[in-house]
C-alpha cells in the first residue's frame, strides 16, 4: 500500500495548484506561471538528482537510448502545461480537464502495452472506468450544452498524451536500472533549462510580487519537487497504468479543497463523482496477489 499513498499524495500535492492560483490572484499568464513552475521544481529535483549518491548504488546505464527516453520525457514534461492550457481555454476549465485527465490513464495504458507486449489486467479497466466516470460527474459536463472546439480537444488529448510519455519514459529508465530520484531529476531538470526561454517571453515581472513569488515558490517547490519525489518513488515499485489512474486522486481532492477553502458548493452530481472516483482509487490501490512492485534501481534482467 505504501506505494499507491506516495502516488495519492503526489496527486494531493497537484491538486493544490488550482487553490495556489486563485488564492494568489497574481496577473500572469498560464504560460508563465506553468514555465515559473517547471524553472523552479525542475530545477530543484535536477539539483537533488546531481547530490553524490553511495558507491553501493549501481551506476545506471548510458547511451543512446538513454538520453533519448529523458528527451522524449523532457518533451513531454514541457508540452503538457500549454496543450492542457489550450484545452481548458477553448472548451472551457470543466471539459479541457475532464478530457487532458481521463485521457492520461487511457493513452498509458495504450502506450505501456505496446511497450510491454501485453494488456492492460481487467482489474485496472475497471477501476479506470469508474474513476473516470467520476471525473465526468465532478466536473460538470454532464447536463450541459457545450459547443465544442476541435482544436481545444486535441490540446486536452495532447495533453493527456504528454503525461504518458513522461510517465512510460521514467518507468522504462526505472527497469534499465536508474534510481526513481535520479529519473525525475533528470527529466525535469532537462525541463527546466529549456522552460527558462518560455518564462523570459512570457512575462516575470509578476515574480517580483510578493503573491507571485510565493505563488511561484509553491507551485515549485510542493506540486513538482515535492510531487514528483512521490510520484517518482512510487513509480518505481508499480506499473505506469496503476500510477496514471491513481493519479486521478488529482480532481477528487481538487474538489474538496474548493469547498473547504475557496467556500465552493457540491452539487449532488459531483457528490456521485467523488464516491466513483473513490471507489475506483480503492479498487486500484488494494494490494493483488500478483505482485508490481519493482525494487528502486534494480537492473532490468
């Protein structure tokens, strides 16, 4: 169990960025904000990952294919905030997210069974399916007449499909012996150099506000360094499919944190959603009598 609470926790850690946002009220644009973000926690775990580590630890694999798996997942660390952006602009904050979020699992699951020559159990389908359900229902979009924007959901899919990248590249660094640490330190860190030129464009003047530092440091610092230690630590010990669904923790707790802190009101609706999205969570974390976990930077056979 210890595992999926890292996940749940990391999932705890992003949810908050929403609430960090509207609590700031600092006027900067989502780009700037989400390159502030990736400058400040990838460059901290970037950092974290180049500490010396004990002459015990085998020294991980180099290559070709290496620097390329953290290319691709440096790509997808990047492109994710924009693409999720655009969707949340041109369909709206309800469908963008519902789309980028219930796409995740769904193009993990597709990418890591190409990876792996085999699909996805039934037990994780159906944990996925619920918790899914659930995103729908908190969300708002069922009732409602939207007129959707293609461009919008291929940005909210793109999305959903950049956090697959990331998750399957770390997960395969993780089997070719990396420590989950040193993964998301590199990763990120690559991330992190290339955000720079993003937020000079984008605007930092809102940086040297006290609501935007703190906005900045938090987002930094709690929903990537943070975030992404526990999400890294738990990826390590199960698949990349059981990680993305328990990352759908994300709205359940994005939800209560509205009600309890920005004072927003829980239809009987969204109410449903949070019990499906829970039930799903606890069908996926409840330990199988097949066993995932994988030992931190242990060499793939």
């Amino acid at each position: 169990m210890l595992p999926a609470i890292a996940i749940l926790a990391a999932a705890l850690c992003f949810s908050t960025t929403g609430t960090a946002q509207a609590l700031a009220g600092v006027d900067a644009s989502p780009l700037a904000v989400g390159a502030a973000r990736i400058v400040v926690g990838g460059g901290i775990l970037g950092l974290i990952a180049l500490l010396p580590r004990r002459a015990a630890v085998r020294r991980p694999p180099r290559g070709g294919r290496t620097a390329l798996l953290i290319a691709i997942g440096a790509i997808g660390v990047l492109a994710y905030q924009p693409l999720f952006f655009l969707g949340t602009r041109d369909n709206g904050v309800a469908v963008g997210t519902v789309v980028a979020l219930g796409s995740a699992p769904i193009a993990t699951g597709i990418v890591d069974a190409v990876r792996l020559r085999r699909p996805p159990s039934v037990r994780w389908m159906t944990a996925t399916a619920l918790a899914l359900a659930g995103v729908v229902l908190v969300s708002g979009v069922v009732g409602g007449a939207v007129a959707l924007s293609p461009a919008g959901l291929l940005g909210s899919a793109g999305a959903g499909m950049s956090y697959a990248l990331y998750t399957v590249c770390g997960k395969t660094l993780i089997e070719r012996g990396w420590n989950s640490t040193r993964v998301m330190g590199a990763v990120f860190g690559v991330a992190a150099v290339a955000s720079v030129p993003v937020l000079l464009l984008a605007g930092t003047a809102w940086l040297f506000t006290s609501e935007g530092l703190s906005l900045a440091l938090w987002l930094g610092v709690v929903t990537t360094a943070v975030a992404y230690l526990l999400f890294g630590w738990g990826l390590a010990r199960l698949s990349a499919v059981t990680v993305a669904t328990l990352t759908l923790a994300e709205p359940l707790a994005a939800t209560l944190l509205g009600l309890f802190v920005l004072s927003e009101r829980l239809t009987l609706v969204s109410g449903i959603g949070l019990a499906l999205i829970a039930v799903g969570l606890a069908v996926v974390s409840v330990p199988s009598r097949r066993r995932e976990e994988v030992p931190d930077a242990a060499p793939r056979p």
